[in-house]
C-alpha cells in the first residue's frame, strides 16, 4: 500500500458556456437524451452553481474556471475527461472521441493552477497522440483510479482503447485492471460509455456494478482486486447506475473529512443498506443535477477533476 491519499480537498471545475447534448458524442453516450425545457443551459448552470456552493460551504476548495464562450464545447463542465493531476507533479493530458471535446484541452487553466492557485507541476503528460489512430482514453472518465493500491480500472469502450490504457497504465507505474462493461440498450447489450458510470472506488470502499461485467472471468478479476486490497465494495444494479449511483467520488474537506459526492437522483437509487455502508466512510452528499444528467449523460463525478498536485506554499483560496 502507498502513502498516497485516494481522495483531496482541492477540486477543479469548468463553468459551461454552451451546455446542451452534444451530439458528436450521443452516439456512444447511451445515457443522453434530449431535453424537456427550453433553456437548458441556464438551468445546468444553475445545477452547477448549487453543487458549487454546497461543496464550498463544506470546506472543499472548488476552483471554478469560466467555459471558454468562444468555443463550441458543450461537455466542458466535464474536465475530468481530458486532464488528471497526480501527488508526484505529473498532469496527464488525454485523447477525447468527440473532436469537439478537444477543444476543452487549455493550457490556461493548467498556467493558473501554479501561477494563481500555487500549485506545483512538474511534467506534462500528452498521451493525445492516440487520437491521430483513432484510440482514445478519456482521462478519470476511461478510468477509475485507486491511487492508494497503485491501480487503474478500465473497461473497455469506444472511448477507451485497450493500448492506450496499457501505455497510460505504463508511463503511470500503475497496475491495470481492464475488463468489459455492458448495458442494456432496447435488445441489445451495449459497452459503457465511461467506466466511472459503472464504478467509483475511495478509500477503503468501492461501488461497482458486477451485473453490468457480462463475463465472469471479467466480474471476478474486478471483484478479487477490490477484495484482495481490503475494499468493502457496494453492489449496484444496472437499474441504478442507470440512475448515475456509479459517478460518485470521494472528496476530503480543508479538514480533512471525507465527503461522498453524487446527485440526488444517484442518492435515490441508493438503498438503505447501501447508504448506510457508505455512510461508514464519508458524509453523502448530494445535489439536484437532473437536466446535466439528462442532456450531458454525464453525473456528479464526472464534473470533478481532483488536482493532487503538490502545493508547498498554502496560498489564499479565493474563489475563482
């Protein structure tokens, strides 16, 4: 085991300038549907500024960074999709399917992050080459990490290539754990889109669908690595995930109290037994993200990109 922390207080997330479903990405996105109230973006934006200010007022340390109105990027208030930030100083830059999800890749935000926010980066690391061959790996999407094991869960997808993850799980130091995950689409069992919709891990827990692992050599690879690190892992139907209980993550406060952080309609789905497990390992914690759910196909987690970056020098944390 590592001394690494799974979790920290220091949490990036992009304010959209043109949210709505993104249709270069529907097609693998089985999650996405069309919206049922005309203003769609103002409403998520609401949404985003309600989880902003609940997380804040818990002692996180959200640095909120404005869309670019520029661009056309309606999944930007999914950064965790095209960065990650480790506790050694490393970033890893990741190759995204939608081309108009490239876009959302800025060196001003990784400039501020040192420069405003006191951060240390040490390496950048540009894994977008892959695009250019048609793989993809998108970032804490692609992948849900176990920083404090070493490991990285994949399953495979559209957007996440099999040699992209090995090269990533390579260049990393960390150990791949890579399996295939379906979900019921009318007839037909369809890949999930991103592993973080069907599994989240903290520290000393995790939440995954076994149902939703068809294969069984598959679903017992993933269970004997949760159990053999000492994981009590919470078994959620596909009903569920369905309802985003998948994209949760674990977040610390300035205190260093842990919080687990989804929407409501995750927190719903949830059972009274599954609640009260989680409850054993941090405060849950949930927020009404319906019409981001609905249009971006896309949940709690996936708004949060945790920056373990190493900051020796505490400076103030106004928010941005």
């Amino acid at each position: 085991m590592s001394h690494l922390a799974q979790s920290t207080c220091h949490i990036l997330m992009v304010r959209p300038a043109t949210f709505r479903k993104n249709e270069e990405t529907a097609g693998n996105n089985h999650y996405q549907q069309d919206a049922q109230i005309d203003d769609v973006h103002q409403t998520a934006l609401d949404e985003f500024d309600g989880m902003v200010n609940d997380l804040r007022e818990r002692g996180v340390n959200v640095m909120v960074v404005e869309d670019d109105p520029t661009t056309d990027t309606p999944d930007a208030l999914f950064p965790n999709n095209w960065v990650s930030f480790h506790a050694d100083g490393r970033v890893g830059l990741y190759p995204m399917f939608a081309t108009n999800r490239r876009l959302e890749r800025r060196e001003d935000i990784l400039h501020d992050l040192v420069h405003v926010h006191g951060f240390d980066m040490d390496e950048i690391m540009d894994f977008t080459e892959f695009e250019g061959h048609d793989a993809f790996l998108e970032g804490t999407g692609s992948m849900v990490l176990d920083r404090v094991h070493g490991k990285a869960y994949a399953a495979l997808s559209p957007r996440t290539d099999r040699d992209a993850f090995a090269h990533w799980c390579e260049s990393m130091d960390l150990e791949g754990v890579i399996f295939e995950a379906n979900q019921s689409v009318g007839d037909a069992r369809m890949p999930i889109y991103h592993t973080n919709v069907m599994m989240a891990v903290g520290t000393g827990w995790a939440a995954v669908c076994l149902d939703a692992i068809d294969h069984p050599d598959d679903r017992a690879l993933v269970l004997d690595s949760l159990q053999d690190d000492g994981l009590t892992v919470v078994d959620l139907s596909e009903d569920q995930i369905n309802r985003f209980a998948g994209n949760m993550l674990e977040v610390a406060t300035d205190q260093g109290d842990k919080l687990i952080v989804m929407s409501s309609r995750a927190y719903d789905a949830l059972t009274d037994d599954q609640r009260a497990t989680l409850g054993k390992f941090g405060t849950l914690v949930h927020n009404d993200l319906h019409h981001i759910e609905t249009c971006g196909g896309g949940s709690a987690r996936c708004m949060m990109a945790e920056v373990h970056l190493p900051r020796p020098a505490q400076t103030n944390d106004a928010h941005a």
